[in-house]
C-alpha cells in the first residue's frame, strides 16, 4: 500500500515530473494526428481509386491493336460457369493518349489527356456514373448533345456566325439570284466528358490591391472555367492502322469529378464506338474491365481462372496495377511513424533523467524505507510503479489531445492559414473539400501501450540503483 501512496505523493509534489508528462503527451498526440491523417489520405485514396477502376483488368500487354472481338471474348467468360457465379459486370474500354486543343480568352491552349472510350456497360462498374455533375447523366450516362449542353453549343454556334458572317451573295448579270442551295443536314458534334480540372482552374481570390481574401477564417477560391459546357474543343491522337495522326471536333456535354487530381486534369471519356471509328480500330478494345460480387473472396481464384483462359493477356486487379503507389504510402506512413515516435524517444530519457535525480534526492528516505523493513524489490516497484502512473496520465492526456486535434483539425488548418496567410492543406491538389482523416482504434491502442512501455522502460535503471542502496550507507550518506 505504500509504494501506491508513494507514488500519488511524487505525482503530486513532484512538479519536475510534468515535464516528463507533457514530453509524452506531445509524442503521443503527435503520433495519433499524423496516423489519423495518413490513414485518412490512404483510406480515401484507396477508395477513390478502387471506385475508379474496375477489380480486374483484362489487356494485352506491349500490342498496338489491343483485343480484338472483345465481345467474343466476354461471351467465353459468361459461359464458364465458375466466372459467371462471380462476376457481376464487365465493359469493353480503349484507352489512347490524345492532345486536347481549345481557345479561351482569345488564346489557343494544349493540354496532354488520356481518352477513354466506353460504352453504357461501363456506368455499371461504378466509378463512372455518380461522378457526373449532370443529374441525367448520372441516371442514365449519354454523350449525346442534348439539354444545356445542346442549348450552348447553338449559341455558341450563333455567336460565331454573327461574328465571323458569310460573303454577301451577289446579284448575277440577268437581275434574279441564284438559287437557294439544299438546306444541309443538321450537323451535331459528338460529345465528351471532361475531367473537373481540365476544365477548371482554381485560385485564391484577392481584392483590388492583390492582397489574397479570407472569409471565416477560410481562404476565399475562385474558380475559373475554361471550358464551360457546350464548348467546342479538338482532339488529336493517332490512327490505330496508319499511325498518323487524326482529328476531330467535339463538344463538352458533361464533366467527372472524382477529386482525385490525377484522374480529373487528365481524363478525357466519349463514345466507345466514336473512338474506335476514329482510330480505324472495329471490333477492337485495349481493356476488358471486370467488377466482382465479392472483391476480397474471389480476386485471386478469378485472376487465376482468366489468366488460364486468356494465357496471351494480362490479368491485374486494381491493387496490382497501382501497387507502387500503395506501396509507396504504406513505407513513407510507416517512417513517419518510426520517426515521429522517437520524441516519445526524447520523453523517455527526460524520464530517466528525472528519476535518477529523484533517486539521489531520495537516499535518505530510500535508506530510511529499508531501515523500517522494505525490500529492495518493493523499493524498486515504487520507481517502476512512478514511470508507469506518469507515462499513463501523458498518454491518456495525449490521447485526449490527439483525438481533439484529429476532430476539429480543418478548423485549426483554417485558422492557421487565416493567421499566416499561408494555405497549409491546397484544397487544389487532391479536390478534397476537407483534409481526410480516420482514426484507427487499434493505432490509437498501440501508440498508448508504447509510450507507456517506454516510460516504464527507462524507469528500471533508477528503480535499480534505488533498490541496491544499502540502508546504513544510506543515512551515512545523507
């Protein structure tokens, strides 16, 4: 009951014992923020990207003409009876780069693009459909020119014949005009679907003398688009047969929005039969793209039974297909953390220090505890039991401090940015409206248990020496 009563009473009036607290609590609420936050960004980036890709992928690598007979070859994985019972949806895609050419502001602008061509099978993969900001689109995906888009790209249309009008018609000889021409045939581009950030530009809006604007707290962003829907934009990518390079105007119907920038700056969708008529490439497809009933259950027997129906082809899921990206994030979030926990580190030789000169502090009463008839194991349980009670109050305090700061983390970035001018977290990169973050209870349970293992830890030196002490040179001592 002593070393209980002990150990309350240095807790108490030992006020140099709040530093070791505070270093703990430090390490532990920086570890909790940072794991929550990368977990947040990993979750969101897995989610994101899965939702973007299908769960397998069928292509043939290094071929120029990709897979012929593509629905031939989804008929073969319909028939086999282990396939059917797994499979929920499948879609032919082509994917080509292409060059993406528009005017705004009276200046003509290239972008790099990946095009992909799909068909309505596609909207049934998911990570497609409920990207669309049009809300017919989203219910039923069309590249057809119709509703807003129909209605801009024929003002637009308007607009430039009354800027650019034709050649006055000139009365001939004899006094009566030529004839009327034949009226054409109604002509309507084929429409595309723009990736969000292709099409828009973000920046922080400033007022008249250049200075940026903040409202809330918040930066104030502007959003600029450059390619407002029904605009008329070139795209220019190579012939599958001639390898030469064709062209041909379309329009804007739609835009995709995923937030993730990689897939919204570059990404450019139409008409998988439009694409395929472009590049002189019928009946041909660079992916057959596979979504499963279960993805976890069944990806690696579904990958394998592909792989042995089409030997020629490549079978990857979404996971092999981006693993040096996840991999990546899985070793820079596990060096963060080694690093970070080194100032739980710090705290731990703060506590030996500490302890060692409580030691020297307390030989007189250490020597007077043993005269009475302590044992120097039950000396030493004092020390132990001392580091365990602090480094368990820093880390419940930092737990408390990590979890408030993970919870209202986009109102401090919002402070910070408004007391530094400096936007910490560009809403620009990622198109996240909020940064992401998801607290893993398990992380949470091993950051306390390792701080308090490491408090404990760097206990035991002075706990021993305070247990060796020999009562009679003890007091002799003091």
């Amino acid at each position: 009951m002593y070393k209980l009563v002990l150990c309350w009473r240095y807790l108490l009036t030992r006020y140099l014992a709040l530093v070791c607290i505070v270093s703990v609590m430090l390490g532990v609420a920086t570890l909790i923020v940072v794991n929550s936050v990368m977990a947040g960004f990993s979750t969101k980036l897995r989610d994101r990207l899965h939702g973007l890709l299908s769960d397998i992928d069928v292509e043939r690598s290094g071929s120029f003409y990709g897979i012929d007979n593509p629905g031939e070859k989804m008929e073969r994985i319909r028939r086999d009876p282990f396939l059917s019972e797994r499979i929920e949806a499948m879609a032919p895609t082509m994917e080509v780069l292409a060059m993406l050419q528009y005017d705004s502001g009276g200046e003509t602008f290239l972008k790099p693009a990946r095009l992909e061509g799909v068909n309505a099978d596609r909207a049934r993969l998911g990570g497609f459909a409920e990207y669309l900001l049009d809300p017919d689109n989203r219910a039923r995906p069309s590249f057809e020119l119709r509703g807003e888009a129909l209605k801009a790209w024929q003002f637009n249309e308007a607009q430039q014949r009354f800027l650019n009008p034709e050649p006055m018609v000139r009365i001939n000889r004899g006094g009566l005009p030529p004839p009327a021409p034949p009226e054409p045939d109604e002509y309507r581009p084929k429409g595309i679907m723009v990736g969000y950030a292709l099409a828009h530009a973000r920046v922080q809006d400033v007022d008249d003398d250049g200075n940026p604007l903040f409202k809330d707290g918040k930066p104030v962003i502007k959003e600029i688009c450059v390619l407002p829907i029904g605009s008329e934009v070139i795209l220019t990518t190579v012939s599958g047969q001639a390898l030469k390079p064709v062209s041909f105007r379309c329009v804007v119907v739609d835009y995709v929005k995923t937030e993730m920038s990689e897939y919204d700056s570059t990404y450019i969708y139409m008409g998988l039969e439009d694409l395929q008529h472009l590049r002189t490439m019928h009946n041909r497809v660079t992916n057959i793209q596979i979504r499963l009933k279960d993805y976890d259950r069944d990806k690696a027997e579904v990958t394998r039974r592909l792989g042995e129906i089409f030997p020629n082809y490549s079978v990857l899921t979404w996971e092999q297909k981006q693993g040096p990206l996840l991999a990546a994030i899985s070793i820079e979030r596990n060096i963060l953390n080694i690093l970070l926990f080194l100032i739980i580190g710090v705290a731990g030789f703060g506590i030996l220090a500490i302890f060692s000169m409580i030691v020297v502090e307390k030989t007189r009463d250490i020597g007077i505890l043993k005269a009475l008839g302590a044992s120097n194991g039950g000396v030493m349980k004092i020390f132990l039991a001392y580091g365990l009670l602090l480094g368990t109050v820093g880390a419940l305090c930092g737990t408390g401090l990590g979890l408030t700061i993970t919870t209202y983390i986009n109102e401090i970035e919002h402070f910070i940015t408004w007391a530094t001018g400096q936007e910490i977290f560009n809403r620009g990169t990622y198109y996240f409206n909020e940064i992401p973050t998801n607290v893993q209870p398990l992380g949470v349970l091993l950051v306390n248990v390792g701080a308090v293992g490491i408090a404990v830890l760097f206990s035991v030196l002075p706990a021993l020496r305070a247990a060796m002490l020999h009562p009679v040179r003890a007091l002799r001592y003091e």
